[in-house]
C-alpha cells in the first residue's frame, strides 16, 4: 500500500522521524479541513468513480488498489501544494468598486427599478460581469444567464435563462419554456441579466424581448461592441426594432480609464511610489478601425483619345488594387479627378489600399520621461514598437505627442500611426503647355511650361 508524508512529518537524521500518515488518513483530514471537498468531488478530481472511492476509504474495495491509491496520492500532493502555494499568495478584494464597475451597477438599477431595458457594452476587462455579480449580491430577484456560442437560437437561449430563473422541469419547445420562465419571474419585481449576448441570434434577443413585454420585469443585455452595434445597423437592425425602441439606458465602456487603475490599485494596496505610476500608465488600447477599409479598390479614369487609342480603351480605363487585411468582400470605386493613364490609376488604387490601412490603426502610448537617447519625443519620428500582449512588432510615426509633469514626474503620452498612413498622395501629370509659335523675326527658341 503507498504512502506519504507530510513536510512537517519529516524528521532530521538525528532526531526521531514522526510516524508516517496513512494515504487515507491524509484524504480524510483535506476533506474534513475544506467542507466543499466531498467524496464525489475528490472521486471526480481524481479521475475515479465515487463508488470506488467510497469502497477504497472502507477498505473493502476488491478491485486494483495499487491504480486507485495512485491517482490518490496523486490528487493529495497536487492539493496540499495548491494549498501551500495559496497560503503565501496575496489575497485580493471580492469586488473592487471601480467608476467603471459601478456604470454597470448604475445601470442594473435603473433596468431593475423601472422595469426597463439596459445595455451595457465594451470590450473585456472593464468590470460588466464583476458589476453583475456584486449587484445580484446587494439585490433581490436577480437572475444572472451567461450565454455561449452553442445558445446562438432561441430555444438554447431559452434553457439557459429557465436554468438562471431556477426553472428546472421545463422541457419541450420554445412556446413552453417561454410560459414556464414567463410564469416564474412576472410581477417579482425583479432583473434578468443576459451576459455575453453578442452570442445570440436576432431570433433569440427578440426573444428576450417578448419576455420583458410579458412579464414587465428589468432586462440587462451585457456583452461587447456587437450587441449594441447589432440594433443599429446592417440588415438584421430592421428586426430589432421593437427591442431598439425599449432601450431605456445604455451604457458604454470603452477601456479602463486612470480611475479604475487607482481604485483598483488603492484596492491591493500597491502605493510605491516608482511602482504605482508605471502600473498605472500601462494603459494603452490599440484602435484597429475598419470602416474605411475596403479589400477592392476600383479607379475609373479617362484621357483624351488619339489617332492610336480611342474608344472604350481611353474613355472607360479602369485599374484595381486588395487590401488582404480585410477578409469581408468590399468593394470602393473612384473616379479620377484628372485625366490620366491606366499607370496612374493602378498606383492611385495601391494608394487608397495603403493609406486606408494606415490610418485605421493607432496606438496611444504613454512612457516616463520627455526624451529618449537620441533626443526628445517628437511628431513624425519612426519609432520601433515591440509589444507581444499588443501583437505589434513594427516601426511606426510618432503622429502627436503631449508633455506632462505629474507626481510620477516627466510623461510623454503619444499617439502612434503605420507609416503608410502618410504616403504622399499619387500627384496627376503635369499638363504641358502649348507649343509656342517661333517668331520669324527673331531667334527665340521653343519655351515649355516648368
């Protein structure tokens, strides 16, 4: 049979060793120190049924002991080094109150109390599911359901937020689930909290919507750019009116903001004064805008015909130019301010694909000091920027630059652009000027415009 020991059961060659704890001793003090470790759970921990475990804890288990208690002292070293390693860990606050975090709450509230309609978006770690959880403590009848990628359509959707309602025996079609979930919250007074709901069909958040229209009860739709965006755009915007026209309250969360880094900052109490200022200027959001980028760029353009060229060949040129960083199917077409050639219009259309490129990406940055080695941070400088978390490893132009002096003393904040953005714009040709006539009576010679 194995068995371990303890660290403090570890004796020094001079001193008597203390007696070694039986592998089943050992399970039985973890589950009886931690409430939440019952048999079922450590069976399930340790890859084995809880049958088993209970018939290996009585001794009578008739089957490979050697494999079971294995896994178990497996399952025992990897707990108490858990625990080790937790007890010299600091612990962190359960809910920081960030101005971000309460935006939500505020927001909650307001759905709660007026039984309206709220949306909250942004992007990810800004405080919407901390606000969620610390607002369901404070409140009664709130009922929190996240969804996923698998409860897209309406009747997932529907099975999730019956299980958040505490709906249990609901089984059947939409049409039933709807009834039970609608039954359970009416007239409570209460909020129904749908997390992550960028995942949902149109079909679903209308859904959703009926439900408030039943039941009168708050609704907060929480996720990210997409569940607002989704209401007022594209086609699928049409379907969703009805839900649009609710919306009491909505509220956006870009990014962190220097307030949320100093609660949260207070909240651990971190007060260095070199460490805080650097933490605290880590903020740096990169903004990759699209809306101006197109994968096609077609120019149609005309010049004056000749003896050699006419027709469709001078009067309907086109050229085209991709932009493979756009994977949607979108096309721009341009008509050329000048006469030109089908040269002209090929670098006019790898322009527009360049400097579209360029321009939708920029990166705010903040670093201590108002110089570098070469000299001060300025406009129109090429910078190399190397960031993993930011995906980034490229030069790129300093396009502005701000000098502040704070506690943490000299700041440079800077706003940070491709390159391309800034290629010099594909100039026409140059008209030449008519030849002028030579006078008979004189000698001049031929002049052309410069």
């Amino acid at each position: 049979m194995l068995q371990t020991t303890t660290p403090s059961a570890v004796a020094s060659d001079t001193a008597d060793a203390a007696p070694a704890l039986d592998l089943r001793d050992q399970l039985r003090m973890l589950m009886e120190s931690d409430k939440r470790l019952s048999q079922a759970r450590v069976a399930k921990e340790a890859d084995m049924s809880p049958t088993t475990l209970s018939q290996w804890l009585s001794g009578i288990y008739a089957g490979n002991n050697d494999a079971v208690e294995e896994k178990l002292l497996k399952w025992v070293e990897t707990t108490q080094a858990a625990r080790a390693q937790a007890d010299v860990m600091p612990t962190g606050p359960d809910y920081v109150p960030t101005p971000s975090a309460e935006k939500v709450i505020a927001a909650l509230r307001y759905a709660q109390i007026a039984n309206d309609i709220a949306v909250v978006y942004g992007g990810a770690g800004l405080g919407k599911t901390t606000g969620i959880k610390q607002y369901r403590r404070a409140a009664p009848n709130v009922w929190h359901a996240t969804m996923t990628p698998a409860s897209a359509s309406v009747v997932p959707a529907l099975e999730e937020i019956a299980e958040a309602v505490g709906v249990s025996n609901a089984v059947g079609g939409a049409s039933k689930l709807h009834r039970a979930i609608c039954r359970r919250i009416a007239n409570a007074g209460g909020l129904l909290v749908i997390d992550e709901a960028q995942h949902l069909s149109v079909a679903a958040l209308d859904q959703i919507r009926s439900i408030h229209d039943e039941t009168n009860v708050g609704i907060a739709l929480v996720g990210n750019e997409q569940v607002y965006a989704r209401m007022t755009g594209g086609n699928r915007a049409a379907y969703l009116d009805r839900l649009f026209s609710r919306i009491g309250k909505k509220v956006r969360l870009i990014k962190s903001s220097q307030a949320d880094i100093e609660t949260i900052l207070d909240a651990w109490g971190i007060d260095d004064a070199k460490c805080r200022p650097q933490l605290i200027e880590l903020e740096c959001v990169v903004t990759n805008d699209g809306s101006q980028r197109y994968q096609n760029y077609i120019v149609k353009g005309q010049r004056a015909g000749s003896d050699t060229a006419s027709g469709a060949s001078v009067s309907a040129m086109k050229a085209t130019a991709k932009d493979p960083g756009v994977p949607r199917a979108r096309t721009l077409v341009i008509l050329a301010d000048d006469e030109t050639d089908l040269v002209g219009l090929k670098k006019r259309a790898e322009w527009e694909a360049t400097v579209r490129a360029g321009r939708a990406l920029t990166v705010p940055v903040a670093v201590r000091g108002w110089s570098h080695p070469g000299g001060l941070w300025r406009v129109n400088r090429i910078v190399p920027v190397y960031s993993p978390t930011l995906r980034i490893e490229r030069d790129l132009l300093i396009r502005d630059a701000e000098y502040s002096l704070d506690r943490g003393g000299e700041l440079t904040r800077m706003t940070l652009t491709p390159i391309e953005a800034y290629t010099p714009e594909i100039a026409p040709a140059a008209k030449k000027a008519p030849r002028r006539k030579r006078s008979r009576d004189t000698d001049a010679v031929d002049i052309f415009s410069p």
